[in-house]
C-alpha cells in the first residue's frame, strides 16, 4: 500500500473539503504518522473516513478510533499553542495525544482500558512523543488540582461534568462530542472567565462512549 499517497488523498479529499484549512494543522497530518497508530490488521484503512475498531493482542477493545476528519477538525478548533498543557481523555491507541504533542508544551492522557494504555505508551514511544504521559484509569476524574489550557475528550459523553469544566484555566478550551444517538454535536466551550464559559457549536457527528463519564440524570416530575 501507497501510504504517502494514501495519506495525500485523505487530507485532500476527505479533511480539507471538511473546513479543515489551518496549515498547521494539515502540515501536522504529514508529520504525525496515522498508520502507524492503527492496529496492524486494520491498517489498509488508515486513511478511511470510517471509525477503526481498537484491538489490544489482537483481540476488539470495543473501542474505537474517530474518523481522521473529525480528528482534524477538533484538533484545528482547539487551537492548540506551544506553551499549554493539554489533557486527553480516552488515549485509544495514542494517536490524538501525538498530536496534541506536536502543538502542546505536555499532554496529560487518560485511558481506562489497561490494554489500551499500554499500547497507546508503546506507539507514542516508537513514534518519539517525549512529551505525552499516558495514565490509566478514569479520566473524567483527572488526578491532582491542576488546570489545563487545552482538553479533548476523545469520544462521546452526554454533557459536559461540571468538575470537568473546572479543570479549565481561563481562556482554556475543552472539545467534546456531545449528546445522544441520533443528534450529537461536537463542540469547544471556552472558559472566558472564572465563572464564565462560551460554547461554539462545530458540526453533527456521532462517536463511540467514553467510559467513566456520568450519565445523565433521569429526569422526573
């Protein structure tokens, strides 16, 4: 397989006609080698505008990666500068964290499944991503008081947890997918002040659950 031309056309048939037109970021796609982090049986489809199943020994995860557009476009909408400190809940295979990397001063990324963790250390590893550190357990409770400039949650969650948004320097931005099946939106709410937040709509989309994330309360009369 043409990896290089493979990689071509996604940024051009599938991500750029998506609004994803930051250079950087575009640019980035070429560095950060997605195939790479793509579990070797589903590795012809790298570069597929489809989910890849996640496999640790061979053996489904049930979890996912995102499609390479949506990947993209919430990497471009975090804006992700070189002093901040990031944190990504849901490491999967490592891939979004090796991004971030490429933008961010240190990535903080959590990942829940064991296997997973592992795998998303050794690929940042080989990929020579010194400035990520994976931890395993739940994410949606980040150890420690610190704050972030950037979090991406790397999957769907109902609605965004209050203690997740605290977790936010002001003038940081969180980008999340959120809602339930059919009708999810992924957006970026930005902490305007200590008690203030924006949140800016991206487009519809639909991704896999984050595990560790509370479900909406059910509502009652």
């Amino acid at each position: 397989m043409d990896f290089e031309r493979a990689r071509f056309n996604m940024v051009e048939q599938q991500i750029r006609p998506w609004d994803v037109l930051d250079q950087e970021v575009l640019d980035l796609l070429f560095t950060v080698r997605r195939e790479d982090y793509v579990p070797t049986a589903h590795r012809a489809l790298a570069f597929a505008d489809t989910e890849i199943p996640l496999l640790v020994d061979g053996r489904p995860t049930g979890e996912t990666m995102l499609e390479p557009k949506v990947e993209a476009r919430l990497i471009q909408a975090l804006a992700v500068r070189r002093h901040e400190h990031a944190l990504e809940v849901g490491a999967g295979s490592g891939y979004m964290a090796a991004l971030l990397a490429h933008r961010a001063r240190h990535v903080t990324t959590y990942e829940i499944h064991p296997g997973l963790a592992a795998l998303a250390r050794a690929n940042l590893e080989r990929g020579g991503v010194r400035n990520a550190q994976v931890e395993t357990g739940n994410g949606a409770q980040p150890a420690g008081e610190a704050r972030f400039e950037v979090i991406l949650l790397s999957g769907s969650v109902p609605f965004v947890p209050e203690t997740m948004l605290q977790r936010l320097a002001v003038g940081g931005r969180l980008a999340a997918i959120v809602g339930d099946e059919p009708a999810m939106t992924a957006q970026v709410i930005t902490r305007t002040a200590e008690q203030a937040f924006s949140t800016e709509k991206l487009f519809e989309t639909s991704a896999r659950r984050l595990s560790g994330f509370p479900a909406k309360p059910a509502f009652s009369f």
